[in-house]
C-alpha cells in the first residue's frame, strides 16, 4: 500500500511537470531577464527557462527552439539577398504563459497575458537604449506582440508547417528549427 505522504509527494512532483524525484521551478519563480547594455553581442547568452518545468498554458503553440531565417518576403515578393533578415537567428524559450525570445542582440521576456504589467519592457535592437513597452497574447495559436508606443502594429509568430512564420511591420521571414534552444548557434551565410 503506497502512504498517503508518498501519494501526495508524486502528485506534486507531476503537478510541477517533473517525475524525476527533483522538483522544478514554475514561470514566475524564474527571475526576467533584459537585454544587456549596448546587446548581448555577437553570441546568445545564457537560456533563461531552461529550469523550467511548468506545461505551456493551453493556448499556446510551442515555437521552443533555435531558428535560422529560410526565406524573406517583402510586400509578397522574395526579399534581396541584402535585406537583414536574411541574417537573422533566434531563440525562443517557452514556460507556462512566458515566452522568452533573443535574437539580434535583444533578450524578449514577457508572460503572453494580455496585460502592460507582465508584457516585454526591454529597449528596441536598433539602438538598445530606446524603451521598448509591448502587450503579448496568444490568439488563436498565433504570438502577439503589440507595442504599446505603435498603436495598431502588431509583430506575430505562428507555425506554418514545420517553419516559424514571423511578421514584422516591413517583412514576413520563414525560419527553419536548427534545434532546441540550448543548440548551439546556427551559422548564416
């Protein structure tokens, strides 16, 4: 007969998404992470969910991974070779409701609740100074960042078969999975 105490032991363990014997942290006891004075630079910092064991909230689509730009369209035409997004990569953590993405020097925390209080308050990549404010949801599967200084911008990441489809304001990219976060950092010719 199993005792009540290791019972309630293996109930928690599981509640917490981890059945190894160690428990493991939820979304909100992990601290949220910034972007660095000036970026991170040329390589990825640390993962910042990797302890995390919390089961993704029901509405959102797992985008967990290490991303490498495939193809690059601007108002529905194949970009130049020389447009930037040809060169981006990124890295898109998950736990919970939060969502932490790094890409181009930037590190992205937010929790995708609706709300100003829990969104991204970072700086934007094109100078890392100016204050960057964005309300983030799930819709429909769909990742929603809106800028809260950008009234009607709305910034999306979704799946499109096995690529990340990500709408910018100026350009849609198609980014392919090079592996899962902690992989290292794929190469861009």
């Amino acid at each position: 007969m199993v005792k009540p105490t290791a019972l309630l032991l293996a109930l928690l363990l599981a509640a917490c998404g981890d059945s190894s014997g160690t428990a493991g942290l939820t979304a909100a006891q992990i601290p949220i992470a910034h972007t660095p004075p000036g970026g991170y630079g040329d390589a990825f910092p640390a993962t910042v969910l990797s302890a995390c064991t919390e089961p993704l909230v029901a509405d959102a689509t797992d985008l967990r991974g290490m991303w490498k730009t495939v193809a690059v369209e601007v108002n529905g035409v194949p970009a130049p070779a020389a447009h930037p997004a040809w060169r981006h990569v990124e890295r898109i953590e998950q736990c919970g409701d939060r969502t932490v993405i790094a890409g181009g020097g930037v590190i992205h925390d937010m929790r995708c609740d609706g709300t100003f209080e829990n969104g991204v308050h970072d700086v934007y990549q094109a100078d890392y100074r100016t204050p960057l404010n964005v309300i983030c949801t799930w819709e429909s599967g769909v990742h929603v960042l809106q800028p809260t200084d950008l009234p009607g911008v709305r910034v999306t990441r979704s799946m499109d078969g096995d690529r990340l489809k990500f709408v910018y304001v100026s350009f849609t990219s198609w980014l392919e999975r090079t592996g899962p976060p902690e992989s290292p950092t794929p190469s861009v010719e």
